[in-house]
C-alpha cells in the first residue's frame, strides 16, 4: 500500500516508516524536520532523518500548510497521523503554536478529505495518555474515581499524593480506554481534540479511523537533542554531562515507559487488521516505573555516578500516576509487548554510549517555565 506517515522523520515515525518497507510498503513522509528534535540542519545531525531519506518519498513541508498536505495526500491509501508538538510542560506557554500544529493541521487534512477526490481508507491519529490526565483509582467508598489537579498548597507542603473528595486513600488503578478524559495541560487537549476529530469524521467519509493512546515511548533513536520532552533522554544528557539529576516531588510519581519496538508492532497491527478499524486501543506495557527507578538504572546502565537530586519542585500540569490497562488491544489485535523496562533500558542506553555527547539545555528549558510560574 502507499502510507503517507506525517511526522515521519521524528522518533516513531521513522521507525515505523523503515518496518513498513520491510514489509514491501511504499513510505512517503511528511516532515518540518524541527531543529528542537532534529538539530539545526538535520542532513548533517539528525540520525533518524539519515536512515530514511533514501528510502521513501520524502516531502519537507508543514502540516499547517494546505498546499502541502495536498500534495502529500495523493495517491495515499493510509495516512499515519504522527505530526505533532508534544512537550507537556512547553505547551503551557507555547499555546498558539500547539492548538495550530495539533489541531489546525489535523483540521486541514480532514477538510481535504471531505471536499476533494481521494482514495485513502484508512486513518491512524497518534493519542496519548496525556488525554487521561490523572489516571484511574479506587476506593473503600465510592469504587473507581478520577482525581482532578493537585493542589498547589499540598505540593508546596511535600504532599504529592492524589486526592478525591469523600474518599480515605486511593489505590492506583490500570487506566482503560472508557476511564474520563480530563486532560491536565494543553498538549493534552490538543490530542484529545485530534482523536475525537479523526474518530468523529473519518466514518462520514468512508474512511476507517484508529486511535492509539500511547504511554511514555522510548528507545534507540530518541532525540538526546530536545529538552521539552522524554525523561529517558532528558536524564540520559545529563548524566553524559556530569550533571546532577533534578527529579521532581518525591521521585515516586510513575509512568508506563513502553519500548519503540512494541509501539510499531502494536500500530501495524491497527494498520493491517480490520478489527481495529473505528476502535482505540490503549498502548503500553501495563506496568508502572517511579522516576527514582528510572534515574537508578540509567546510572547503573552507563556506570557514571552522578548526584540524585529529589528536589521537591513540581510542574503545573503534570500528573502523579497513569499506567495502561491492554485488555482491549490484546483481545482484539492480538498484542502484547514484548519488551520489559529492563530489557528496553539496556537496548537504549547501549545506543546512547554509541552517541554523541549532547549539550545538556534542561536549564534552559526550566528557566522558560520557572518564568511563566509553571515551575514551582
């Protein structure tokens, strides 16, 4: 089939790009190559833009751009939706720029779609857990619960744990695809809105949508480059550095850190099954790793001993826990990822120690933040 995959130079996309060739697919790409992930000029230092570029038909263009969507689409019979901004913390004062590449540039495609001839039948929008916000939890008195923000004056105190009226302690829950959507920053909102239009419109169209929520995706090619997003890189760069490790609240807030192998098995699966078609599916591994145990075996994996510094500073607009329930994807598509934390650590940190050594930019980034009094 032809696959347009936008974002396609970036992490997943060119991942996913170069196993769909494999397969006998033919890959066009539609790509900013934004320095922020790529480096200022990506011919020369971006790795991911380098193993793609010979191989598919590679468009540089901008998916806030009509002409180049257009020019994209022909001839497409799958479109893998990856184009996106996705730091969390900088979508909090980047607003503009996020609600127009997430939303407007999805928006564009699909009135594409609707008023010009086409033959794609098949769209696949890449969600997020952010769409969650906070994850699913249960208690002794009312059963499941969604627990909004946390409380500025509790976190000010050391307090970083959840809470939901009525309710004594609460047990952390795997999050399913029907727990409330009550996204906790901006890019969060923008990718809710994405799904809900891919899903929403595609089947007016004649086109089948699916939508993955992935959890926190890393691996082998991460960009080491861009201090906005992916805790793996962003710790990573400062250990290569020598610098301390800044974690934030207590170091016990958790995530599910799914390895990039799984993730491109699961969205084939959503590409080549037709029993994904109109569904969304949850993607990680179901299991929840603390900060401190991503810091610790990053420093055990690269034999450098740098300080740990559990700082007690948080981020308005992140979230304690959220860790995937698979039932659903692996009833219906069959998947089941295959890597564990330790055995995706080890592949990614083999990777690293072959790069190299970026300039560790993190400051800079917190700074941004600690200007707006999104970092406390």
């Amino acid at each position: 089939m032809n696959i347009l995959i936008t974002g396609g130079a970036g992490f997943i996309g060119s991942n996913l790009a170069l196993k769909l060739i494999d397969k006998g697919h033919k890959i066009t790409v539609l790509d900013n190559l934004s320095s922020q992930i790529h480096g200022v000029e990506a011919s020369q230092s971006s790795p991911l833009y380098q193993s793609i570029i010979n191989k598919v038909r590679f468009i540089k263009g901008t998916v806030t751009a009509k002409e180049d969507w257009e020019h994209a689409l022909e001839g497409q019979d799958i479109v893998v939706h990856y184009a996106a901004e996705t730091g969390t913390g900088q979508s909090m004062y980047e607003i503009q720029k996020y609600v127009d590449v997430n939303i407007n540039g999805t928006s564009i495609m699909l009135d594409i779609l609707a008023n010009q001839p086409h033959r794609v039948k098949k769209i696949i929008i890449a969600s997020s857990r952010s769409i969650y916000g906070e994850g699913r939890y249960k208690s002794a008195e009312l059963g499941y619960v969604y627990p909004k923000h946390r409380a500025e004056e509790d976190m000010d105190n050391g307090d970083f744990d959840v809470k939901f009226p009525g309710c004594g302690s609460l047990e952390l829950m795997p999050t399913d695809e029907d727990s409330k959507i009550h996204p906790s920053s901006v890019y969060g909102i923008t990718k809710q809105s994405q799904e809900q239009m891919i899903m929403t419109v595609c089947p007016t169209l004649g086109i089948q949508p699916v939508a993955f929520r992935y959890q926190n995706v890393y691996g082998p090619g991460q960009s080491l480059k861009n201090p906005y997003t992916g805790i793996l890189s962003i710790f990573s760069t400062q250990i290569k550095n020598g610098n301390d490790i800044n974690i934030f609240e207590d170091g016990k807030e958790t995530r599910d850190f799914v390895f990039i192998d799984d993730v491109v098995d699961a969205t084939i699966l959503g590409i080549e099954k037709e029993e994904a078609n109109g569904e969304i599916f949850n993607v990680g591994t179901g299991v929840p790793t603390d900060v401190i145990t991503v810091a610790r075996g990053l420093i055990d994996n690269y034999g450098v001993d740098v300080p740990i510094n559990i700082s007690g500073n948080y981020r308005l607009g992140d979230i304690r826990h959220n860790f995937a329930d698979l039932r659903k994807i692996k009833e219906k598509l069959g998947f089941d990822p295959k890597f564990s934390f330790q055995q995706g650590l080890k592949r990614f940190t083999d990777w690293v120690n072959t790069q190299e050594v970026e300039s560790d930019s993190y400051a800079k980034s917190i700074e941004e933040m600690k200007s707006r009094g999104l970092y406390k």
